[in-house]
C-alpha cells in the first residue's frame, strides 16, 4: 500500500474535513439558537471563519465552503427555497477576499496579526453584503436586507477569534503547499543533522 498521498488526494481530504467541521458546527448551532435561544435577535456561525482558513489553505477551493455553509444552515433551520439561494450565492460573495490574498500575498496576511484579523473580518462582511445584495435581487426590500448584517454582527468578532486561533497553530492557517514544501524541507534538513 502506498503509503504517500498526492498533493490532490491530501486536498481533498483536507477540504472533506473542513466540510465535515463546517457542517456539524453550523448544525448544532443552528439547532442550539433554535431551541435554547429562539428570542434572541443575533445569531453566530462558523462559516466565514472556515471559509477564510479554507481560502488561505487552498484559495478559491473555498467556494465550496461558503456554499455548503448557506445550505447547511438552511436546512438545520428550515429554510424557505428563497433562503436557500440568498445563503447560498450571497455567501459565495465571501470569495471577494481572495482580492486580498492577490494584493498583500497570503505569507503577509499569515505573518501580520492585524491583517489576519482584517481579513477574516472582510470574509464575514463580504459574505453578508453577499446576502444583502442576492436578497435585494430577489424582491426583498433593502431593510430587511440588510438585517443580515445586524443580526449576524457577533459572527465577525466570532470569525476573527477563530480565525486569530487557527494562526496561532503551525500549518493551519497557511497556504497548503507552502506548508508541505517547508516540512518536507525541514524534515530533509533534520534527517541531514544525523
């Protein structure tokens, strides 16, 4: 059996677990606001936050992050077929950070902890402008658009912490073959030290 998988076989994997992850975060939260908190007027979600980890690691391979995001939420909140394509396409919206990536380069990003910050809060509001503009396309008036930002507002501080801790841990935020190419190089230099 082989036992070294290729750069495609490790990204997919990579992307299934972060799906994974995304999928049942977004599920017990959805379904914890639902049931313990169904007064409360703001709401909090992991997708921005895994959708950003997922754009630095693999780039726009994130899209199916942002997308599967929407539909999970939708579906864990028993959303109507209109909430199914604001969520979905409006989180697609999220994919404007790669702008950033392209600008300032992900190693700056990774190494600056303010524009690490910066980016993971441009994610969340690019996603939620995403769900206002979609909306706003599909007959809903701009006033209740644009409670997609209000009520999710403690998802951008929430997407920055995540975001902020997963920089903190070696490899996780940083682009993925970038990291492979530095272990790969540090495991040859400690095997050249014996």
């Amino acid at each position: 059996m082989n036992r070294h998988m290729s750069l495609k076989q490790y990204r997919n994997l990579d992307l299934f677990l972060f799906a994974v992850m995304l999928t049942i975060s977004e599920t017990v939260i959805v379904n914890a606001a639902i049931r313990w908190f169904p007064d409360q007027l703001y709401t909090v979600s992991v997708c921005a936050a895994i959708t950003a980890i997922v754009m630095m690691r693999w780039g726009p391979w994130a899209a199916i992050h942002a997308a599967l995001g929407g539909l999970v939420y939708c579906l864990a909140a028993g959303g109507a077929p209109r909430q199914f394509v604001i969520y979905i396409l409006g989180n697609l919206f999220s994919l404007l950070s790669l702008l950033l990536i392209r600008m300032l380069g992900k190693e700056k990003i990774c190494e600056n902890v303010l524009l690490t910050l910066l980016f993971a809060l441009c994610t969340q509001l690019f996603m939620q402008i995403g769900r206002v503009l979609v909306s706003f396309v599909m007959g809903v008036p701009l006033s209740t658009g644009v409670n997609f930002i209000t009520t999710d507002a403690l998802s951008g501080l929430f997407t920055m912490v995540i975001v902020w801790i997963a920089s903190r841990l070696d490899g996780v935020f940083e682009d993925q073959i970038s990291y492979l190419l530095r272990v790969k190089k540090e495991s040859e230099a400690e095997k050249g030290g014996f």
